[in-house]
C-alpha cells in the first residue's frame, strides 16, 4: 500500500462517523431493502474531497479500481455503492424538495458596476441598507429549519463539538472573524427566454426567463479584478483559534455585499450555535457602518473594524478639536494628541497635548490651548460615536495586534478552495454545493486534530 494511502488511512481510520446514523435514521424508510449506512457513505465522501476526485462518476470508478479506498471507506471491496445511491445520500442530507433554494424562472437581476478603482468592492445592487437588515433579523431571527440543517448538526455532533473538547475553540470566549470569497460555479450565466418579446423586437424586456443555477448571479472579484457567475460564500471563522477553523459558511448571492452577507450569516449562525458567546468581531472596511457598531456595543462585543474612507472619518468633536482617520484627536495646531490611558469601566480614552513636556511643565506650542500645568486633555467616549471612537483605539498596539488575527479568515477561505479544490466541483446545484462545502470544514477540523499545537511545541522548545 504506497505511504500515501497509508497516511489517508490513519487519518480515517480512528475517527468515529457512526453518529451521523443516528441523525439521518428517519431518512431512510424501514421497508426494503438494507440501505447503505450513512457513516460509510460521509466517510467516503470525505475521502473523495481529500484525495482531490471531487467528481462523484469519477469516485465511485476509483472505489471499484482501489481496493484499499473502499475498505477505509467502511464497503467491501467488489461491493461498493454506484453513483445514484451517493445522490441518494446527498438528497437526503438535503432537506428541501427542490435542488435550489430559489425557483428557476425569474425575472432578471440587476448586475453589479465595476468600481472605479482596482481593488474596491462592488457596490450592492440591493434595495436594503444594512441598519433595515439589521433590525429585520432581530425582530425575526432566521429558523433552524433550514435545507442545510441536517448538514449542519452532523458537522457540529461529529466535528466541532470534538474540536471544542480539545480545546482548539473557547465558545466561551469567541473572537470571531469573517469575510465573504467568490466561488465559481461556470464561466458564463446560462439562462434563456420563456417570452416571445424578442420576435416583437423588444430585446431588454424584463419578463421571466429561465436559470440553470438561479441561486447564482454575477458579482465582482475585486481581487482578479474581473466579473464572475456562482455565489458569494460568507464564512465565520474562529480568529482565536491556531488552526484558522470555520463555524459557519452561507452561500449567498454572488452579487450581494459583504456587509449584508455578514448579518445573514451571523444571525443564522446564532440560530443554529445560541450558546457561543462571542467576545471580538473582526472584519475588514466593508462592514464599516454605524448601526454594526451600535450593535456591538449592545451586545458587549468588542469590535475591530477596519475604516472605510469613503464612509468619511472626521469628526468635530468638543466644539475645537476633530478626530482624524485614525480615531486620534486633532489638536488646534493641526497634531496628534498622545495617548495618556484607558478606562475601561467608563469605555473612554484619555490624550493629552502632544507638545507639553511632562518634566518641565512647559508647552512648546506658540499659541497654547491650555493654561494647564498638564497641557490640554481630551476624552474621547465610545458612546459618542461608537464607530470613530474605538476601545482600544486604531492607532494602539493592542488594537493592532487584534486585527491582524482578522487574516484566518482570508487563510481558512485560502484552504478551502486551494488546497482542498471547492470550486472543482462544478455542481449545478445549491444542494450539492453545500454537501461539497460542509464535508470540506469538517475535513479542516479532521486535519486541525493531527497538527502538533502551539503550546506544545513552545513547552518542547523551553
């Protein structure tokens, strides 16, 4: 058996899946004959996306070809399931009638402009400013009754739960981190007309037509730089965890906002995991609006997010002073005030004349704002712009280092589709996409369990 399959085979071998029986035995009806166990069926699955054969025709040839793939897959070699009972799998971790979340005949959407400039985010074509979503899910939160509900409760039982007890994830005291990535599902749109407006000479009629993926659309890739066709997957992810691991993906159109993907995705995720009690938010600049912010502050969440100019970032603050980009005051002379402490039972930040010399008592300013033996003080109050105004502040080294755990999410959307191929699939289907999705997280968890940890590597070291 070469050293490859032998690695696998370790990897699979001692993980125990037959939970997921017991969450899908009213899946399976009692009459007929004896079905596949379900833990067999994942277990191989999981083994297909590892050993990169993500096409289903294409695994279940390699299960018949190698012997040593079946038997880690839980079948007997000669004996190994064709490629309608994985379907049959798949539809029945799904628990919606349909394939798609959406009917195949609508009206068409509105396609995203290009930014102006290299590197910008789209503007969303949505109707819905993100303090209307906000206050729709909190009076209406999202059900657990979800098609991909069953999905989610087997990679929870089998595999976050273990990752909890091995203490890779504190869901007491969660640093969250997210961002959405594109996934491409075809190079194209595939759509056609179910009207005869053409034949009238009327090209840019707004009656149904007829997707092939309709709960796809077109969106920008603001890192290619370039349009593309599927979904815009938004994912939260442990920051504070070593090995980057994910707690809840939403695949959501790929033309919506990250801001909006967040407050869909976050607000499912508390319907599914209540009891995660989340203590940091990490985004980037495209979540930066003030009613995320009121938000946080609210829910006693601390957030660390990057500010976006074009939201505007100065701030006349006590009459003769402003607050810069940063969220540091601007002194009269035009300079930045130094820090002088936190107080954090007050959530304010205290700075003090950048000018005055502590030893001396002396202010080299020509036209002192202050008659002060200590110079001029400010203090700045979260409660007065919760945005501008941050616990520890932007410029702080505190502030700083927490941010920069922002990048497990960008790391943990890196595995996914590069080291484990998600948009290889090419599926046609929200279901199938999101079999493909969960069984790729769990495979992140399964892979986290062998890593050697921090702690003891640093105790091996010293």
């Amino acid at each position: 058996m070469p050293d490859r399959v032998l690695k696998i085979a370790e990897r699979f071998w001692n993980k125990d899946l037959t939970g997921v029986d017991t969450l899908m035995r009213d899946c399976y009806s009692k009459f007929g004959p004896r079905p596949r166990p379900a833990s067999c069926m994942l277990r191989s699955y999981l083994l297909s996306i590892a050993v990169n054969h993500p096409a289903i025709t294409e695994w279940v040839e390699q299960l018949r070809l190698v012997p040593a793939y079946a038997i880690i897959s839980g079948f007997e070699p000669g004996d190994t399931p064709g490629v309608g009972t994985f379907y049959d799998f798949f539809s029945r971790l799904w628990q919606f009638n349909e394939d798609n979340l959406s009917p195949h005949e609508h009206p068409p959407k509105s396609k995203v402009k290009k930014p102006e400039k290299k590197g910008e985010k789209a503007v969303s074509v949505e109707k819905l400013t993100v303090d209307q979503l906000l206050s729709q899910l909190q009076t209406e939160p999202p059900s657990q009754e979800q098609p991909f509900s069953l999905l989610f409760k087997a990679f929870e039982k089998l595999f976050l739960e273990e990752s909890v007890q091995r203490g890779l994830i504190d869901p007491g005291a969660l640093a969250l981190s997210g961002d959405g990535t594109p996934v491409v599902t075809s190079a194209q749109q595939r759509k056609h007309r179910l009207c005869n407006c053409r034949e009238l000479g009327i090209t840019d009629c707004e009656c149904d037509r007829y997707y092939s993926q309709p709960d796809c659309d077109i969106g920008w890739d603001s890192h290619r730089g370039c349009f593309y066709h599927g979904y815009d997957l938004y994912l939260l992810t442990a920051s504070d965890s070593v090995n980057d691991l994910p707690l809840f993906p939403l695949l959501n159109p790929a033309s919506r906002h990250d801001s909006l993907g967040f407050l869909q995705c976050f607000f499912t995720m508390k319907s599914f995991l209540p009891d995660l009690q989340i203590s940091k938010l990490l985004l980037d600049s495209a979540h930066d609006a003030m009613p995320l912010y009121e938000y946080c502050r609210k829910e006693g969440i601390t957030p660390f997010i990057d500010l976006n100019d074009k939201r505007g970032t100065k701030l006349k603050y006590k009459d003769d002073f402003s607050i810069g980009p940063d969220g540091v005051p601007i002194c009269r002379a035009g300079l930045k005030m130094r820090h002088d402490g936190i107080e954090y039972a007050k959530y304010r930040a205290k700075y003090r004349c950048p000018l005055m010399n502590r030893t001396s008592r002396l202010c080299s300013c020509a036209e002192p704002c202050s008659d002060s033996k200590f110079g001029r003080t400010v203090h700045l109050v979260r409660k007065d712009n919760p945005r501008l105004i941050n616990i520890p502040p932007r410029d702080s080294e505190q502030w700083k280092n927490e941010y920069k755990a922002r990048t497990s999410s960008e790391r943990c959307n890196k595995r996914l589709k590069e080291d484990l191929h998600l948009e290889d699939g090419h599926h046609r289907s929200t279901k199938m996409w999101y079999c493909r999705l969960y069984v790729s997280m769990m495979l992140l968890h399964l892979f986290a369990w062998e890593q050697p940890q921090v702690t003891g590597f640093a105790a091996i070291l010293w």
